[in-house]
C-alpha cells in the first residue's frame, strides 16, 4: 500500500543526501578545504581565496550539476511513461540532437562566447521538438510508435549533421567540441534558471503524478479512469522537452543520467509517480554532483568530461542491481 | 421504472467503413445484465467502447445516468461507469494491490493518496476474485487467469453503476468462469447495478443475462430478452454453424453440430 508517509522518508533522506554530495563537491579541489572552511566561506566569512572559490568557482558548477542531473532524470522518468517504453530516455525523440547540431553550428561559425553557444543550442533543442511534434502528431493521433520512429529518425538526421561538422571542423576547435558531445559541465552558465525550471517542473509533473501512474498501464486504462489523455500526452511531451532542452544547454548532452536513474530509483522504490518523479529528480541531481566533482579531481589538474563519468559509474551500479534476484513480492 | 444507467438511441457505430450497428435503441436500468454475441470482428468490442464513451457515435445520442459523456466528463464518468479491456498491459512493474487501487483514482481528490477505506475496498475486491493471498505479488509474475482476476477487481475496486465487461472469461478456469459470472449477477440484482458484458459462450448468456444483443456483423442487430433472443435457429445463423438445443426442465443448453 502506497503511504505518503514512507515516500516522505524516502525523499528526506535523498535530500540529506544531496546536501552532503554538494558539500563535497564545494570542498573537493585543488584548493582541499574542511566542511568548517567551507560553510565559512559560504557565510562569507575567513579565508579570502577559500570565498573565492567556494562562491564564485565551485558553488555555481556544482548547482549546475545539481540542476541538470535532476533535469534529465525527471525528464527520462516522464519520457518513459509518455512513451511507455523503460528503454526511453530524454534523448531519444531527437531533443539533444537538435541541441548538437546548434551548440556545434555556433562553435564552428565562431559565434564565440558562451552565451551565443548556448543560445543556438536551445534553439536547436526547440527546433528538433517541434519538428518531432510537428510530424508525428500531423494527423491529429497519438501513437506511440509513430512519435518513437519519428524521433529517433530526427535523431538520426542531427547525428549525420553533427558527424558532418566535426569532420568540416578545424583543429584547434575539435576539443571543444568533443568535450560539448560528451557532456561538460566546466563552462555552464549561472544554475538559477535551471534550478528554478526543475522545482517548477517537478510541481507541474507532480499535480500529474496519479494520472500519470494510469497513462503507465496504458492509454485507454487512463481513459476509463477519467484522464484526459491526450491533454496529459501533450502536457508531458512539452515538459520533458522543455527539460531536456535546459539541461543540455547547460551542460551539453550528458548521457545515461536520463536513462539510468529513473530506472534504479523504480528498482528499488516501485513505480508509483508521485514518490519516482521527485526521488529521480533528487538521485539525478546527486548522481550527476558526484560525478562532476570526481571529474575535476580524479585526475586533477586534468579535467573528464563529466558525462563519461555518469556511464562508468551508472553502468556498474545498474548491472548490479539487474542482477539481483527478481523480487517477487515487495512489502 | 427506475432511472436508466445507460439510454442509447438511434445509435450508429461504424469502425473503419465497416458497419456495426445502426438504429441501436438500448436502455439498461438497475439489475439488468446484457450479454452482447457476435462473431470474432462483428465489432463488439468497438460498441463496448463506443457506450463507454471513449469513442464517439457516428449518429444517435448516448446519455449515462441521465447526462452525455460531453456534459459530465471524463471524471464523473469514470465513477459512474467502468470498463474491462480486453488486454492487460504491463509496461512497468506493479504488485497486485497497487494495482487494484488504480480502480479508486475517480474517487480521489487529484493529491490525496489511498487511504485505508481506499485499502479495504481494494483488499475486499481482490477476495471477492478470490486472490486475496496474492495482493503483495508482482503482476508480471501472475499468469493469465490470474491477470485477469486483477483486471477484474481493479474494476469492483472502482465501484460503478454500469458494468461493461470486454471478454471477462478470458483465460479463466471454468470454476472461476462461473464464480465470475455469478458475482456480477449478484451484484445486478442486489446492489442494483447494470452489466453489458461481451460473452461467446450462448449458454453462459442464457444462464446470467436476462438480455442479449446479437450483433450480425454487417450492421444489422437483434435486441431482446435472452430466453427469446438465443434458440438454435438464431444462433445457427449468428455464427454461420448449426447448433442444436437440448433441453432439460426449464435449462437450455445449446451445443454445436
């Protein structure tokens, strides 16, 4: 039986959780400093440099990790359930392919300056989301495997267009480049807005979540229940992308984030919407803090692109849970 | 005469240019139980669908308790009248009770969670089809009968009026197909409810339902009470086999030549 009390449990131990994964990800570094230091530099208080660091280095990168990881598995988790398929993740219908082939466009133009990177990458994410929705949705139906293929397609297309790119590319930018593919999170802009449109997301998602636990058994189970489906389908398509298209603005396309978490969070805490959706976005957001901190320390002064990191840690860790014997009973 | 659950009238169905029905005039009051017989495509399942609102009539008017799906919505709706499918998919994993208490969700403001009467009703609907052991068990690990038992009692879980039942004997035991069939004729004649239920079997239709609906499949139909309704000359020529009646008493039974 599915209680509010245990979900609350759940979600305030992932919120201790989180708090302790940025504390580390403000005090890991070049410059080590101790749990004290660090709150005393967030207080504004002590060391000059330490303030420096804290404030106006870590603290803004680690919130961006925070953000976009809860991002991305908020938007797989919604993904997963508008598509009804567990293999969904928020790239799947063509969002960070559209995002490439605009972050990638602007590298190579030398639109120059983050900001402008960031821009043309939204406008691709937006791009390749309305012409999913455009084509899929064109007579007026909503079937799942119409949506899948003409995303995927699309997706297809972006990863030629992005080959094509790389390929035309200079030298000296190619790193650069590389590094946007495979995830970075050492140059993402300011967190708030990312932050701002997670919590604003995840109450939208949430004033969903028992009609979205019905749309997970299938469409016309939702309809004999009172949902209204096809509202519910367009309302969470825009939302995921809307995530998705953040999240990969910030800190390029960082895979297995979105795959991942809300798959181990349904593993070890079930199905129910309204304790998966907050509890992906919270191990998200974890997930993603660890894992960008250990990229700018494991082999420090050398910086990984973070999104290799969530794969090495992520795959292990769902493998192992895979192989636990099949429960069949849960209490 | 009590208020009817469902009035259809001059109702006009058709899937994909193909011809249903036309002209249906259909009224199911408290305690009525239709059984509603075709061949395999005659398009049963479609009309089912079509009184449960979920598709909309090519012509006619079709009002639940007295208004059109239109005007009460979906949510209303969904408590006045509940519908089996005839396929239960499991995308994502689930154990049996959670999934009975999808059954209460018209019920529930849109952030209550189940509460324990939300837990007791699903528990006393598992026992009543008979799983009451199973209700910690994965869905996925359930076989076909037993899924739709669930499906089943997802469906007493929801507590409508109306009753539309797409194949409720599907993979199911013959002694859970009587038991089944005897649940909903209890709860037609003594909770006052109404049950339209797609059956393929003339006898059990004979035997539950005091009406039955013939469906011919090329838009033809025949509506009656089901001791007139079903004879073996009827039946012959609705499945396109000859079937002979015997008789015992008062019972019929119909076998196949």
């Amino acid at each position: 039986m599915p209680t509010r009390r245990r979900a609350f449990a759940v979600l305030v131990l992932l919120g201790v959780a989180a708090l302790a994964s940025l504390a580390w990800a403000l005090a890991a570094g070049s410059l080590a400093l101790s749990l004290a230091a660090v709150w005393q530099a967030l207080l504004g208080q002590g060391d000059g440099l330490a303030q420096e660091v804290v404030r106006g280095l870590r603290l803004p990168r680690a919130l961006a990790a925070f953000a976009c990881g809860g991002l991305l598995a908020l938007a797989g988790a919604l993904m997963q359930v508008l598509l009804r398929n567990p293999l969904a993740d928020p790239y799947v219908l063509g969002i960070s392919g559209g995002a490439a082939v605009g972050a990638l466009a602007a590298m190579l133009l030398g639109v120059g300056m983050s900001l402008g990177i960031e821009a043309m990458a939204f406008a691709g994410a937006l791009g390749a989301m309305l012409l999913v929705f455009g084509l899929a949705h064109g007579d007026g139906s909503w079937s799942q495997a119409r949506l899948l293929l003409t995303g995927v397609i699309v997706a297809a297309g972006c990863g030629a267009a992005v080959a094509l790119m790389l390929s035309l590319a200079p030298e000296h930018k190619l790193r650069g480049m590389l590094f946007w593919l495979m995830g970075d999170a050492s140059h993402a802009p300011a967190p708030w807005s990312a932050l701002w449109l997670l919590l604003g997301g995840l109450v939208t998602a949430l004033f969903f979540a028992r009609e979205l636990n019905l749309l997970a058994r299938g469409a016309p189970v939702a309809a004999t229940l009172g949902v209204n489906v096809a509202r519910l389908r367009g309302v969470l398509y825009f939302l995921a992308s809307l995530l998705t298209a953040t999240a990969v603005t910030h800190i390029g396309s960082v895979g297995f984030v979105g795959l991942i978490v809300p798959h181990l969070v349904r593993l070890a805490l079930g199905n129910d919407q309204r304790l998966l959706l907050p509890a992906a976005a919270l191990a998200g957001g974890i997930l993603l803090t660890l894992a960008d901190t250990l990229a700018r320390t494991v082999i420090a002064p050398q910086q990984l692109p973070v999104g290799v990191l969530t794969a090495l840690i992520g795959v292990p860790v769902f493998l192992f849970l895979l192989a636990r014997a099949p429960r069949m009973e849960r209490a | 005469m009590t208020a009817p659950l469902l009035s259809a009238k001059g109702l006009a169905v058709s899937i994909a240019g193909k011809p249903v029905v036309h002209g249906l005039d259909l009224v199911l009051r408290p305690g009525d139980c239709l059984a509603i017989l075709g061949r395999n495509g005659a398009g049963k399942t479609t009309l089912l669908h079509t009184l449960a609102g979920l598709r909309a009539p090519e012509a006619g008017t079709l009002t639940l308790d007295g208004a059109s799906y239109a005007e009460q919505g979906p949510r209303r709706a969904a408590r006045a009248r509940g519908l089996l499918l005839q396929h239960q998919g499991d995308a994502f994993p689930a154990s049996v009770l959670e999934t009975v208490l999808i059954g209460r969700h018209p019920h529930l403001s849109r952030f209550a969670w189940e509460d324990e009467a939300d837990g007791r009703i699903a528990r006393e609907a598992l026992a009543a089809v008979d799983l009451a052991e199973l209700a910690q068990r994965e869905v996925h690990t359930l076989s076909g009968g037993e899924r739709q038992r669930v499906a089943l009692a997802a469906l007493l879980a929801q507590q409508p009026k109306l009753y539309l039942l797409d194949e409720p004997l599907a993979h199911l035991d013959l002694n859970h197909q009587l038991a089944m069939l005897d649940l909903f004729a209890r709860l037609a004649q003594d909770r006052g409810v109404a049950v339209a239920m797609v059956l393929h079997d003339p006898n059990l239709a004979l035997r539950f339902c005091n009406r039955a609906l013939l469906l011919h499949g090329d838009g033809t139909h025949a509506l009656g009470d089901s001791a007139e309704q079903l004879d073996a000359a009827r039946l012959s020529k609705l499945y396109g086999h000859p079937l002979r009646m015997l008789q015992d008493g008062a019972r019929r039974w119909f076998i196949p030549e």
